[in-house]
C-alpha cells in the first residue's frame, strides 16, 4: 500500500504542515488506522476511500485519536488526487462523518478548501491561560478550541507554552493569534491532548480565527501566517458559514507500506 507524505499550506519540502495520505477500498478497522497513524507520528494521518473520480469518503487520525475536522491532510488528500488520480472535474468532494461534504478545489496554483466556520463565544481571560501561555491574553473566545488572543506578534511567535497546563483547558486544541505587520494575522495550534503538541500549520483552526480577525478588521478576506519553526500561508475568505481555505502543497515522499 502506498503511502503519500505532503507538505501542505507550503510550495516547498521541509515547510508548511506534513501528512500522510492513504487510500483503501473501504475503511479498515479504527485499531488499523490509529497503529497507522502512530506509526507514521505526523499531526495527522488520512485515510481515503474513493466513491468516484471527483468524490472520496475520508477520515482523519492523529498519533492521540481521530478527529472531526482536518484542513492540511483534507488539502493534502486533494493534491494527491490531482496529482496522481485525476479526475475530470477542477473539484474533489470529500464526504465526512463528523464535517459533512468538503471540497478541494483548484484555483490557479492553489488549491481551495470549503470549511465550515466555528461560532467563537468570548469567555473570561484567567490567570490560568496566562501562567499557562507564559503571557496574558487580551481575549479568549472558545469554539471546538481554545482561541487566546495575544498583545503582540512577537509574543505568538516566541511563544514557550507549558503543555501538560494546556491538557486542563477545554476545547481540543490551544490556539494564539495576534494581529501581524506583514499579514493579517499571526497564529499558532498547540494539541497536546491528541498528542500533537503543535501543529505545525492548521487548516480547521482557521475556521476559528479567519471569523474572529474578519470581524476585527472588516473584512472578509484574511491573509494569516502560521509562524511555528515550520511556518505557512493560509489565504483566507469568510463566506457567510463557510471559510474557503487556500494554500499550496508539496510532495515530500511515496512509500510503499507493508502491512
């Protein structure tokens, strides 16, 4: 069985987010996909199962567990498609369990994903976020994840966070954002509870943070960095419920598994 390693959110290898993509004739056993994705110990391994052409059934596990929603492996999975099994259509349709329909589409030389978006309610900033952080947010909104907002970019970017302290947050991942000089936004995913602990360039936190800075800013159209070690550009448009996540990707690897 081959499997496909893609750097996402990125144009070259050793940037953007890796993962892992596989395809099956059905789906094997969760056990299967949770040794798989262990083993592979990327953010996020898929597992694809094509229906037609331009359509697939797809799932996502991480080295922790499976997860619900997934931007830079569903991207991942999408270049794939075109790359190695393209169909006819500029348009791959990946059906989900726990996100509904998603689509990957092209565009130019990116490639476009259709999120859902997070609805973020704003709670209180703690004295635990910030001995946590290291640094006291200015807001903290909670959606499927945990978004503090930081004073400054540098403070994202230098940012040193004690993970076993974020284990006690709710939400399924800790994310920091701050406004950026160069881009509209600055960000970082921390997911020590899936045992990721940090995510090099996350899709689905972007259906948090792309409706948070829209508003901020007044605008719908939201250029955001993910500023980890590895670093990558989401180009970002809030679209009523929806937020088209674009981003380029590239081939690091094909292997051949033996199970």
């Amino acid at each position: 069985m081959k499997t496909f390693i893609v750097d996402a959110f990125t144009n070259e290898v050793f940037k953007g987010n890796p993962a892992a993509v596989t395809f099956w004739d059905e789906f094997p056993e969760d056990k299967l996909m949770q040794n798989i994705a262990m083993e592979n110990n990327l953010s996020e391994t898929a597992f694809a199962v094509k229906l037609s052409d331009d359509h697939y059934n797809l799932r996502w596990f991480t080295p922790g567990g499976e997860v619900d929603l997934c931007g830079h492996a569903t991207l991942a999975t999408g270049f794939v498609v075109f790359k190695f099994f393209p169909p006819k259509t500029n348009k791959v349709t990946f059906t989900t369990v726990k996100s509904g329909d998603l689509t990957v589409e092209k565009k130019d030389n990116l490639l476009q994903m259709n999120f859902p978006v997070y609805t973020n309610k704003q709670i209180e900033v703690t004295d635990a976020m910030e001995d946590a952080l290291g640094v006291r947010p200015i807001e903290a909104y909670m959606a499927r994840d945990l978004l503090c907002v930081l004073p400054t970019e540098q403070d994202v970017e230098t940012l040193h966070p004690d993970l076993e302290k974020l284990k006690q947050f709710d939400g399924l991942l800790t994310n920091v954002t701050a406004k950026s000089d160069k881009f509209d936004c600055s960000s970082r995913s921390f997911g020590p509870k899936t045992n990721v602990p940090e995510d090099p360039v996350c899709g689905s936190a972007h259906c948090q943070i792309v409706p948070y800075w829209a508003e901020k800013l007044g605008k719908n159209n939201i250029l955001a960095y993910q500023s980890s070690h590895r670093s990558g550009i989401l180009h970002c448009e809030l679209d009523g419920g929806r937020v088209k996540l674009s981003g380029e990707a590239a081939l690091y690897s094909v292997n051949e598994v033996n199970i």
